[in-house]
C-alpha cells in the first residue's frame, strides 16, 4: 500500500486531542529529539485518548477514529508512505461533545512483525493516529512509539578464521570468537601476525553500519555506510610472531538487529573491519559481515 501524505487540520485542532499510552513501565528511546515508548512486537497497545473541549462550548463532528499503523518512509520519496500494518477503532459516532471526554484504545493482536528503524535514508515507524472528523476540516493528532523485537540465540556460533596478506610482505591471521552477536555483546579475538615486512604502525578495529533502502528491480537504491566505532588494537609496529587480543565491548554503541529485506525495501548489515595503517599511511583492511540479533527489550 502506498499511501500519500496529507497535511489537514490546523494545529488548534490537534492540540485538543491528547494521546496517553496504559502505564506498564516500559523503556524509552530517544528518536531525533523525541522520547519515545518502547514495545515489544508481541505487546498490546493501549491506552486513552482525552478530547479537550472549551468550557461552554461544543464540539460538533462526524466522527472519531483512532488508527494504529505501521509505516516505511524513504527519505528520497517524501510524501510517500508504504502501510504495512493499518487497524483502526471507531472512538465515537457522528454528534457532538460539550464537555471534556477521554477514550480508551485497546490494538491486542496487531501484527507487529518489524522492529522500529531510523536510518541515513529509510526510516520505519509505528503511530497513532486520532481522527476528529467535522465539516469543513479534520482534527488530526499522531503519537509515535517504537516497536522492537526479541529474537531467540542463534543455534550455532561458528567462529570466524581467516588468513590474509599481502604476498612477501604481510602475512595475518584473525580470529573473532563467533559470526552472531547480540546487540549487547563483547567481540572477542585476536590477530596473529605471520610476517611482517611492513612498518605498521597502528591497527584498529571498525565496526561499520551499511544500509541499502530501495528496491533494486529496476527503481533506485541506496547504499550508505557509516563508521559507528573505531577501536585502537594496536599503536607501534609489530613483529613476527606477535599476536594481538580482541576485546571489544558493544553495549555503548547505537546499534539495531540485522535487518534482511524488510518488506522489500530496505537491508542494514554490520561488518567488522579490521584496518593497519603504515608508516606511508597506507591502509590495508578487511571487512568481515557479522548478524546482530536482539537478546532483550530496551
């Protein structure tokens, strides 16, 4: 579904509607500058929805709705959105409210089967959106949260071993503990030098962010990368023989699960790149892909 954005209603009128979701203790999350609730995909959303009317006066329309939807937004394409979840609630029928009222939502059972993104060029969000429906114009109102998805352990964690080089001039071989690592892991390994015949200077270890949002067949895409961190293994050069430990911790970093195809238009996958810097400042890496998966909510 490709639905287009529409700008209606003046900001008086979406200033009467107030979006509250039940208390449960939840996290937040900060997106952009807002701080936002924090679901799991198999949580009810519930809460109220408080329409403030005026003392001594009325509040005459033809409707109320609320709708819970879930909505993929390419940065490229703005003013188009792609629905993948829409389920909407009659709040009240046509009338008129002469006081104050709130009503309750209840969305149990919504399909929430993707977790909440924001990106360099894709964004995936879910809202509410409240509906005061009257003769000329209509009171609309969104309150956005984010969805996340707890995903279970991986049924293997092969190690990964690999051999490099340059031929009579460098030879390595690195080793990272596993291929799959949750969100708040520790990447663990180490490096063995083989042969050195370059003066290395530095070695650090990068962990790089790519994201591919467009659809490939034909229409545009975009493929971004990002550095999120870049960590020091080494300062000096190395000797023959010498062998460098791994031990880096991911809890302080930004990142998000793997994401393979979501609703075919966008990928996010995560490498390891590994990077030594000669004394010229030439630099010699490999990138190892590596999945993230999301061991809890927060």
């Amino acid at each position: 579904l490709i639905a287009m954005a529409s700008f209606f209603g003046s900001s008086k009128g979406s200033d009467r509607i107030v979006i509250s979701f039940a208390a449960g203790g939840r996290p937040t999350k900060k997106v952009g500058s807002e701080l936002l609730e924090v679901f799991s995909n198999t949580e009810p959303v519930t809460g109220t929805v408080a329409i403030n009317v005026e003392p001594g006066k009325k509040l005459e329309h033809q409707g109320v709705k609320v709708e819970l939807l879930g909505q993929i937004e390419m940065f490229y394409d703005r003013g188009n959105y792609y629905e993948f979840t829409s389920v909407v609630r009659e709040l009240a029928a046509a009338g008129a409210l002469t006081s104050s009222q709130e009503f309750p939502f209840d969305f149990s059972g919504v399909d929430k089967q993707y977790e909440s993104y924001s990106g360099l060029n894709v964004r995936l969000r879910y809202f509410i959106r409240v509906t005061i429906t009257r003769n000329y114009k209509r009171d609309v109102k969104e309150q956005d949260f984010v969805v996340q998805v707890v995903q279970p352990p991986p049924t293997s964690l092969t190690a990964i071993k690999m051999e490099v080089g340059i031929e009579e001039c460098l030879h390595i071989e690195f080793e990272y503990d596993k291929q799959k690592y949750h969100m708040k892991d520790i990447i663990i390994g180490k490096v063995y030098f083989l042969l050195v015949r370059i003066k290395i200077k530095h070695m650090e270890l990068n962990i790089i962010r790519r994201e591919q949002a467009g659809s490939g067949s034909g229409g545009q895409q975009y493929n971004e990368s990002e550095t999120l961190t870049k960590f020091e293994l080494m300062d000096g050069a190395p000797v023959r023989g010498e062998c460098i430990p791994i031990r880096l911790f991911m809890s302080s970093l930004d990142l998000t699960p793997t994401y393979k195809s979501i609703n075919n238009k966008f990928s996010v996958k995560y490498y390891l790149n590994l990077v030594l810097v000669d004394q010229e400042d030439r630099r010699y890496f490999k990138q190892q892909e590596v999945t993230l998966w999301r061991k809890d909510i927060g």
